[in-house]
C-alpha cells in the first residue's frame, strides 16, 4: 500500500523532529528519513534511538515496518544494535565509495583503510638488500645487456628462476623453456594469441583476466568450483586450454584434489589441450609445505605462469611463463623481435637477487608475516563475530569471510561506510556462472580416487557453482600499525548474528473466547 503522507516525531526528546514525507513505501520512506539525518550530522554516531515500539506510536505506522527498517539500516552499516543497549547510530569513519562500484575520480573518498586483495604492503619491499643486488648485477653485466633487449628475457634470470622454481615449486624446466613477460597479465595475452580459444576458466577468478582474454577474442566458459577447487571433469574437446590457479583456488581459497589434478593432465594429453597453471602466490602456504605445481607432472602439457607481484612488488613488472617445447618460438615470435616492457637492469637484478639467497629469505620473511596477518584476522572474527568463519586454506595474502546467506551487499556497503575498502565474493564470479544452482556432491570414491574414479563421477554442468555470500579479505596490504584498526573496521561492518535486536517478538496467542 501506497499514499502520500507527512508526520514526525522527535528523537530521544530533543527538537530534531524525524520528517518522513511523500509518496511511496512507508518503510522505505522511513529509511531514508534516517539515512539523510545521521548523513547530514543531525543523528551524530552512538545516538540512541527510540525503541521501535515508541517510534512506531510516534509516527503512526506499524510495529514491524519500524522494527524492519532498524534491522535494514543495521545491515547497511547506519545503525548498530547490541543486545541490552538498543539501537544507535554506528560508529564509524567518513563514508566512501565501494571500491567494486567506482564513480569519477572526484566523487570517489580514499578509504580510510584497506583490505583489497592483490599486493603486499610495499612499505616492507626490501630495499637494501635490492640496492646491493643492482649493485653487483651491474657491475657484472656483459655489454649486451645495454643493447637490444632479447624476447626470451636474460638469460642470467632465466637460469636463476630455472633453478629455483625446481626447488621450490617442483617445476620440470631448462632455462630454454622459460619466457619473461612483464607480468602474469602479459602472459596470458600472449597465450591467448598462440593458443587461440575457447578456453575454460574457474568459475571464481579475476574478472580482469577474463575480460583480457576476451579482448584477445578467447572466450571463457565457467567450471564449477567446490572445496576441492576446480571441477575439471567438466572439460570438454571443445576446449582449448584451461585456466587454473591449483595451488590455493583464487579467491575461495581450496587446492585442487590430487584426483583432479591427475585428471586435468589426462584431459591435455588425451585432447591436446592445455593447462594455465597461475601459481599466483605458490610460495605462501603456512599450515604445511606447498604443494608443488601441476606442471611437474607433464611440462609437455601444462604452461606455469608466475611473478613477483605477490613476493615483492607489482612495481617491478617482471613474470614468466614455463612453457611445452612445442610454445616456445610461437610465443617469443608473437612478443616480438625486441623486449618492450621488461628492463634488462632489472631482469640482472633480480638474477642476482634469487642467487644470492636475498629471495628465500624475503620469501620467508613475508610468509611469517601473512601467517601473523590472517591468525590474527581468525582471532578477531572469533571474538567479534563467531557466527562467520574463515573458509579455505591457510595460504596466500587473503581469505574469505564467509557470510550468512543475502548479507554480502549490505556488509560491502556498510564497510565504506566504515571507510574500509573489501570486496565481495560475488565480484570475482563468472557472469556465466551468476544465475547458477548448487553443484553435484563429489562422492566419496570421487574425493579417494585417482583420474579414473573422477571421470566416473560422469560429466558435470560448468554452470552449476554454488554462490556463497562471502567478503574476500586481503590482509597483507595495510601498514602494520594500521591492520588493527582495519580489522576493527572490518567486524563492525559484519551482519548480526540471527535476528537484531530491534526485531519483534512473536506476538502472543489471542485470549481464549468467553464461554
């Protein structure tokens, strides 16, 4: 029911009157009646409100349309409710923009604090022990160094990451095989034009490496995703390669099944296909050692792309691709006769970097930091929100804070209202995968099997992933002194355990009639 209407009535007994005027729902009306009074300043932070009870006999309205619009206006982050002291104006910092819905650069506010996924702080890139690499790679660098940069890459780090990438990624490689690139984003451009398309891709990704792969006219399809990460027995000959991040599933967090991972080589070997191996952050796994890359179980097959982006900087624009015999001269032929992007001092420096043993120790020193950063995140959901819980393994520079079921929007916005910037789960699924119903449940011969048994698991619908309602956390990037106040941002962003406090009470049973 709709009508236009005007009433108020005062908060808490001061002469701020609440005007709700105009045509339309009276619950919407009602919040935005709030909202404007706590964005104009007029309801200042931790302002009591009145019970629902009394605010509804103030303006005439009923019980549940109040008690609605304070659990609403909670969700979004503009009220706070706390059993036994009622409901309040949030505490919170200057609103911003969520980072998933950017607006012109004038509109958007700078959080206030960070918790985007994708980069390590940069205040800890280690800068001395990188200035005597430079140091030493230079005065060691033949004079060809600083002519025409080769394709390949230079074959000092070439060597450097052979050597490494076999001892801790388990990667089958001569240096031969071994493309620098500029980053995992130019990897997958060149692939994209060797290879050519269709390709399939988890179902939960970068959207931006999807959108680059388009532009390169591959298409992807999605594959659904559970807690044994990619379900490949959805790969098809259709299919010309596959897209996967096996060690640590991007962003939800699970490595690939040892089954699935048998069983995405037969598929290549079987088809011809490929496998896109993204051993985006391979390194860091804190629980136990990492698991080592898929393609050291057929390099003939599989194509490992890695950079330093998570291990040191993305400033530094410096990836590689491991690559089949059979991709080599495609791939260095559709870069180019010269190297455009990558500095060959750099490329020295960072050879000299990994030999000298200054890489394993950075690597090391940030695993030991991240694995502080996300125990101290568990630590705070379980004192302050014990109804949400951390989901995937412990590895990596984010988890996933699993959400109740329809919370994960109003918990985005009511962190920039924090003036914290996170995104949602739902930003990194595949638009083919969007109107998707729960997967198949793998069985248990599924799950203790090898290729064989998965295949037995008979086909699966790529489209079936089932959605879960999720913030995906990136803990490395904040300064140290700033992660607590981040982490205090975060957990007043989170929905209420069950129903708010404001939530009415089942109304008792009708009095039984006279006789």
């Amino acid at each position: 029911m709709t009508d236009s209407w005007v009433n108020s009535a005062e908060i808490l007994g001061s002469d701020l009157p609440l005007e709700l005027s105009g045509t339309g729902n009276r619950r919407a009306l009602l919040m935005d009646a709030l909202r404007e009074a706590v964005r104009s300043g007029r309801l200042a932070p931790g302002t009591r409100l009145p019970p629902y009870r009394s605010l509804a006999a103030d303006l005439g309205l009923a019980r549940n349309t109040v008690a609605d619009a304070y659990a609403e206006l909670v969700a979004e982050g503009w009220l706070a409710a706390r059993q036994g002291s009622g409901t309040r104006v949030a505490e919170r910092a200057a609103p911003v923009t969520p980072v998933h819905r950017p607006r012109t650069p004038e509109r958007v506010a700078r959080p206030v604090h960070d918790l985007v996924q994708g980069q390590p702080d940069p205040s800890v890139f280690p800068r001395t022990a990188w200035l005597a690499s430079a140091r030493r790679a230079l005065a060691a660098a033949p004079d060809d160094a600083f002519g025409p940069g080769d394709p390949h890459g230079r074959p000092e780090l070439r060597r450097a990451l052979a050597g490494y990438l076999a001892r801790v990624r388990g990667v089958r490689a001569a240096p031969d095989r071994i493309v620098l690139c500029s980053g995992a984003a130019h990897g997958l451009r060149l692939l994209a034009e060797v290879v050519g398309g269709p390709w399939a891709a988890e179902a939960y990704g970068l959207p931006f490496h999807r959108e680059l792969l388009a532009s390169h006219g591959v298409g992807t399809r999605p594959l659904g995703v559970d807690a044994d990460g990619a379900r490949v027995d959805g790969l098809t000959r259709r299919d010309r390669a596959v897209l996967l991040t096996p060690a640590h599933q991007f962003p939800t967090g699970g490595p690939l099944h040892p089954a699935r991972r048998a069983a995405v080589v037969d598929w290549a070997r079987s088809t011809g296909g490929l496998v896109v191996e993204d051993d985006y952050d391979g390194e860091f796994r804190y629980d136990r050692q990492p698991v080592g890359a898929v393609q050291g179980l057929d390099p003939e097959h599989v194509v490992l792309v890695g950079s330093v982006s998570k291990s040191l900087s993305p400033a530094l624009r410096i990836g590689w691709m491991v690559l089949p015999q059979r991709l080599v001269a495609p791939v260095v032929a559709t870069k180019g006769e010269r190297e455009p992007f990558s500095s060959a001092t750099e490329q020295l420096t960072l050879a000299d970097f990994i030999e000298s043993g200054a890489y394993d120790r950075q690597v090391r020193r940030m695993r030991q930091r991240h694995r502080r950063r996300r125990d101290q995140l568990v630590a705070a959901l379980h004192a302050r929100a014990p109804h949400v819980r951390v989901t995937g393994i412990a590895a990596g520079l984010h988890a996933v804070v699993e959400l109740p079921p329809g919370t994960e929007r109003s918990a985005v916005r009511a962190a920039a209202w924090q003036g914290l910037a996170v995104e949602g789960l739902g930003d990194y699924l595949h638009p083919g995968a969007e109107h998707a119903s729960r997967a198949p449940r793998a069985s248990r011969a599924h799950r203790a099997g090898g290729a064989d048994a998965l295949r037995a698991a008979g086909p699966a619908d790529a489209s079936l992933v089932p959605h879960r309602d999720g913030l995906v956390v990136g803990y490395a990037t904040p300064a140290e002194s700033a992660y607590p106040e981040a982490l205090e941002a975060l957990c007043r962003s989170l929905p209420p355990a069950g129903p708010p406090a404001t939530t009415p009470a089942p109304a008792p049973p009708p009095p039984p009639a006279a006789p």
